[in-house]
C-alpha cells in the first residue's frame, strides 16, 4: 500500500491546488466553493504518503538517536508550492502564487494538515481584477485509504474548514466553509491511474448578497466531483481531469460549471517536480464560446517537498 501511495504522490499531488483559481465569468463565491473541493483531492495526495512514508522509518535506528526520537521527528511532512498562471484574456489574471502546507500524522491512519499561501499580480496592472494576498487558511483531516479490495481499489477521506483569511473571502462576509467527502483510486494496467473525488460544500456568511448592491449572491452549497487519469513513467507524468460542479446560492438559483485540465510534469530531483498545465473552466449553461479566451488558463506549478 506504500508503494502504491507514493507512486501517486510523485505524479498527482498537485491537481487541482489552484485549478479554480481564475477569474472567469462566475461569481467569486463559486469560486472559492470549487477552490476548496479541489483542494480536499490535492492534500490527500500531497500528505497521505509523505507522512507515512516517514513513519516507517522508525523501524530503522538512526545512529546516536533513539527509536522515540525517530519516531517523532518523522510523523511531521510539509510541502511548498509555487505557481504562476495566466488567463488567455489579455485583460485577466496573470498572477503568482506560493503556499506551504504542513501535515501531522496523528494516528498510522488519520493526518491532519493546515495550509495557506499569498498570491500577487505580475503587473500593478491586474490588481483591478482580483484582490491579491494572504490565501484563505485551510485546516484539514485526511485518512489512509480505509477500504480496498482484490483489484487494489481503494477509498479514502478527507474534510476540511476554510477560514476567511483573504481579502476576498472578507468582502463576501464569508464566516467559514467547510468540505468534506470521498476519494478513490483505480490502478490499471499500463501505468495509469483513475482518481476521483466526491465533495460535499457548506459555506457560512454574513450577508446573503457578495456586494453590496445586492446584484450577485453567495452560494452556501455545493457539490463537486471530479476524475482525473494520470499515466506516469520513470520520473514523467501526465494528467487529464474533467469535473462537475453544482451550487445553489441564496436566491434560490442553481448554478452548474464544469471544468477540464490537462498536464505533464515531471520529477526533477528527488523532491521537486514540475508542471505544465492548461486548464478550461465555464458556466455549464452560458453565451460564452466553448474555449473563449476568458475561460482558457495555462500555468506552471512546482512543488517541492521538504
């Protein structure tokens, strides 16, 4: 089981960190909704090898240390992410981004793990788009894969709480949010993989309305699901996701998106590992083109575990 998560952990552990990230024509709270599922598919992959992968090393005495010593310096893991992305819209994002996440592996199957980041604009320029800075901060608790039958099927869990710690999370008046749900992993043949993830969203706020013209609403539900087919050889690997995502916001409104990435990476030393990506997002009902510029976003994204 090891093996297994650490081959996922090489190839998968960034999708969808940042992939709803973007300012495309839905409403900001949509898009922290979708931030947050994604996020709760990424820290599964990111920690749930890594931590244990270092709690085995307390089968092996290290010299001049004791077993306990060992044992707890290794039950701590953290990762640390810096990405750039720019929309095809020559009037959008085109921001940086860096964030750390740390994870404790509380039990030999339970992790608990908190992250956050900032981002800013390339150029002064792209401010007006979006408020920069401090990222929301996320605390989190994920299992080990808690089933898996004969053909190494495996499902594991994941939740976490979204505080308002960004600019953006406050002018919305956004208390708190909070996902939870599933994540399973297929291996097939060949060296590919299928990981899907089943999120259920609640999000609290002040206000019912994102402005306060009261021209666009807050969305307090949500569900998310995503699927992602990762292949990998060697050190190299490539990725394609499709997902779907349904909000209701307080109007009473139901709001459908759907979004698809692409990606190749590769591990370029031991801990860090690149990421190229293109990624499509859009209002499932909309006047928008199919792959209008606004909707279009490529990226670079690299992790490094320390």
């Amino acid at each position: 089981m090891r093996r297994f998560r650490k081959k996922i952990q090489k190839k998968v552990t960034d999708f969808g960190t940042y992939s709803c990230r973007s300012s495309e024509s839905t409403s900001f709270a949509n898009d922290v909704l979708c931030f947050v599922a994604c996020l709760a598919l990424a820290m599964v992959f990111i920690f749930s090898y890594t931590s244990s992968a270092q709690v085995s090393a307390t089968d092996t005495v290290t010299q001049g240390r004791t077993n306990k010593q060992v044992r707890i310096q290794s039950r701590w893991s953290s990762a640390l992410q810096w990405m750039t992305q720019r929309n095809q819209n020559y009037y959008s994002d085109y921001f940086t981004a860096l964030s750390l996440g740390v994870a404790y592996q509380y039990t030999d199957s339970l992790s608990l793990f908190a992250q956050g980041g900032y981002s800013q604009p390339v150029s002064r320029e792209y401010q007006t788009v979006r408020n920069f800075g401090v990222n929301d901060l996320q605390l989190g608790v994920n299992t080990t894969p808690f089933y898996k039958n004969k053909y190494n099927f495996a499902v594991a869990a994941t939740s976490s709480l979204s505080l308002p710690t960004s600019t953006q999370s406050q002018l919305s008046s956004l208390n708190a949010g909070w996902s939870g749900g599933l994540v399973t992993i297929t291996p097939l043949q060949y060296n590919f993989r299928v990981m899907t993830s089943h999120i259920a969203i609640l999000q609290s706020f002040r206000y019912e309305t994102v402005n306060a013209a009261g021209t666009s609403y807050n969305s307090p539900y949500g569900v998310s699901n995503n699927a992602t087919l990762v292949w990998g050889y060697q050190r190299y690997f490539t990725t394609v996701s499709y997902g779907l995502a349904n909000f209701q916001d307080y109007a009473g409104t139901d709001i459908g998106v759907q979004s698809a990435r692409m990606s190749f990476g590769a591990t370029v030393y031991s801990n860090i590992r690149g990421e190229l990506y293109a990624r499509w997002r859009d209002r499932i009902l909309t006047d928008n083109a199919m792959f209008a510029d606004d909707t279009m976003n490529l990226g670079l994204l690299l992790t490094m575990n320390l």
